[in-house]
C-alpha cells in the first residue's frame, strides 16, 4: 500500500478508471449510432415503401424543388456517418492517460520502469488501446481532450435533433400540415381533443438534446476552471459525459425502433404537393428563362393556379411538352447510386446547355473541371463548376445521366 501511495493520487485514479468506462461507454453510443444509420438508409421495408416517392423539397420553409424520400434518409444518413467518425476520435482521445505522472506530471517518486510500463500493463488487462500521454504534466493540469469529446457528444445530439425537427414537420397535420408522413401512434396526444397524436418520440430526441448540449457546456466550463497543476473538477466533468453518453445510447435506440423503422410515407400526399408547387417552375428555366418563369410563378400564385395550367393557358407549352420536361426522372438525381434515366426532353435540355451538337452520339463525353478548395471559389464560380460537374455514357438501358458532387 505504501508503494501505490507513492506512485498514486488519488484523484489520478478516478479520473483513471472514469476514462475507462467512458471508452467503453462511447463505444455503445457509435453501435447504436451505427445501427440507426443503417435503419435510415437500407430498412428493406422502407427502402421499397419511400424508394420512388417524391416530395417537395423546401428552404426558409417555402416551397423549392422537388426531391425524392431516397435522397432525404440518405442525407440523414451521410450525417450521422460523419458523427461516427467523430466518435472515433472522441474514443482515441480517451484513451490516452496520464498514467506515471503522479502528482502532477512530474513522476515524482515514481521509477522509470514504472512510468514506462505501467500503461501498457493496463491495456492488456483492459484490452483497451490505451497509450501513455505525450506530455504528462500537460496531461494532468489540462482537460481540453473532455471538452473534445463533449463536443463531438453535442455535434451528435445536435444532428439527431435536427432530424426529430424535420420529422415533425414532414408527419404535421395529419390533414392540415405537411402530412407527407405518418409516424407510429405511441400514445394518446390529448385528453380534451380525440383522436390526436403528438410526435412525441421525435420530442424526447430533441429533449436529450437540449441537456447533453447543457451537459457540454458544464464541461467546458468546468475544463476551463482548472487553475495551475491540476483541474480539480473532474467529478462534475465525468458526471455529465456519462449522463450525456447514457441518454444518446438510450435515446438512439429508442429513436430507430419506434420512429425510423415503423414511419410511413403518404405518397399520394407528396404527389399531389409536387405537382401542385410553384416550385417545380424551377425545371422549366432551361427553356423559357427565369424571367419568364418568374412570371408564371406569380400569376399562378395569384389566381391560384397550378404551374402547368398557366403555362398550357398561355399557349406556351403544350400539356405533352410540359409533362415531358417536368417529369420527375428529368430533374431528380437518385442519391444513392448518383443515376438518373433522362427523357427526351431532358437530353434536349442537357444538349442545349452545354452547346453539345448530338448528346446520343457521344459515347462517352465527359465535362469537368478541376475543382480547388471550397472556400478559395466564389460563389458564382463554385456554381459554374457545379452545372458543369457531368458525365455522360451510353448505356444498354438507354441514355444515363451520372452526377458527381463537389463537395
């Protein structure tokens, strides 16, 4: 006992043994966390129900441009892929301890053996992949690794939330909202209105949320509070990472099991938005200008109008023409494997754009720049690139358009 004593405080130990369950705990939040990506994009029951549906996509919550329910859960998908990777580095940085320091980094009363070795006999025992600090005395005065991990909790939490808030939004109604979805009844919304049923499990997603971004902020604060050798308030620190960790892991599951996997899509509802939008005048702009169209867009908002009726009103477009270029597959890009089948009026619209003489002659044409960093472009010239970002082949099934992003 009185060799531990030497190599050993007390407050070490905690934070020691604190940081292991935490690595083992961050560990169960990136499985479920996987899981409910996998739930969002590959479901098969979902992925049949929503594969071809289209629904209006919106911005500042006002109607823009089409986009399929594919495209949406793959978004999600991409962003909860991205907390992944974070969570990865949020186990990497726990594990690294200040293991050997002793008091406060200095290995006093500590032999070299000890220092050198003692990390890797705890891996072994643990098999954690834990290593030994570089710096040991900046290891125990600093706790700027809890506030990154904390973080990355909170990136999570904030990423989860704002997927609750869409779903809301889209399951609103059921016949005055958007009613583009309909979530698992869980319980009774009310006891004064019958027959109503609140979201409440995307409200309980947005709830953890609120307090693991509280959590975060009880972190920094309390990493920040350190003063001279040693942060003595790691308590309230761990307190609030395992309150944060043990909620997100609780509440991911809860999120896929009684809300991802079980929502339906209403796709008469999202037809009859699309086609019923001022929004889709938007694929229209190749051929009749935006000055045009923004005339269109007006009056039919005016008089109340569907798009496609002013347009045949005016003598502008036959409703053959019309329903060629507004067809769906001429502006939706399927986001999962980047293809989308062009019609004849679309080839058309893509030959005229880029001045290609004979799009169904070219076998393989290929338009691209090369594309410098983001934020060293403007953002007219990032929206050139953008437009001209295509490849185009020929194919047993017919002409493929295949768009590549940016960024």
């Amino acid at each position: 006992m009185k060799k531990l004593t030497k190599l050993l405080s007390l407050l070490l130990v905690f934070a020691l043994a604190l940081g292991i369950v935490a690595c083992s705990s961050y560990g169960k939040v990136e499985k479920a966390l996987k899981d409910l990506g996998y739930s969002v994009v590959e479901n098969e029951k979902q992925a049949e129900e929503y594969k071809d549906v289209i629904k209006m996509g919106r911005t500042e919550m006002q109607d823009a441009v089409p986009i399929s329910f594919e495209q949406v859960f793959s978004a999600y998908a991409s962003a909860l892929s991205r907390d992944v990777k974070r969570l990865d580095l949020s186990i990497e940085e726990m594990q690294k301890l200040n293991l050997g320091g002793t008091a406060i980094g200095t290995c006093i009363n500590a032999t070299h053996e000890y220092v050198i070795s003692v990390v890797d006999v705890l891996k072994e025992v643990t098999s954690l992949e834990l290593t030994q600090a570089e710096d040991l005395v900046d290891a125990t005065q600093n706790l700027d690794g809890f506030v990154f991990v904390s973080g990355n909790l909170k990136a999570l939490a904030v990423t989860l939330s704002k997927i609750a808030n869409d779903l809301r939004l889209m399951s609103s109604g059921p016949r005055t909202g958007f009613g583009e979805i309909t979530l698992k009844p869980m319980q009774n919304g009310s006891s004064i209105m019958p027959g109503k049923v609140n979201p409440v499990i995307p409200e309980a997603i947005s709830q953890i949320a609120y307090q693991v971004i509280g959590n975060d902020t009880t972190v920094t604060l309390s990493c920040e509070a350190g003063q001279l050798e040693l942060n003595a308030f790691e308590p309230i620190v761990f307190r609030q990472l395992f309150e944060s960790l043990k909620m997100l892991t609780n509440g991911i599951e809860m999120f896929k099991t009684q809300c991802i996997e079980t929502l339906i899509v209403n796709k008469e509802n999202c037809d009859k938005e699309v086609h019923e939008s001022i929004g889709i005048v938007t694929a229209l702009c190749p051929k009749m200008g935006y000055k045009k169209c923004s005339e269109i867009a007006k009056k039919a908002l005016k008089e109340r109008k569907r798009v496609r009726d002013v347009i045949v009103e005016e003598g502008i477009l036959t409703k053959e023409e019309l329903s060629k270029i507004v067809e769906t597959g001429d502006f939706i890009v399927n986001e999962k494997d980047k293809v989308v089948n062009l019609t004849e009026a679309g080839v058309d619209k893509v030959e005229k754009f880029f001045h290609i003489d004979n799009l169904a002659d070219a076998e393989h044409l290929e338009i691209q720049h090369h594309v410098k960093r983001q934020s060293e472009l403007s953002h007219h010239r990032r929206f050139q690139l953008r437009r001209q970002r295509y490849i185009y082949r020929q194919s047993s099934q017919g002409l493929i358009l295949k768009f590549y992003y940016m960024f």
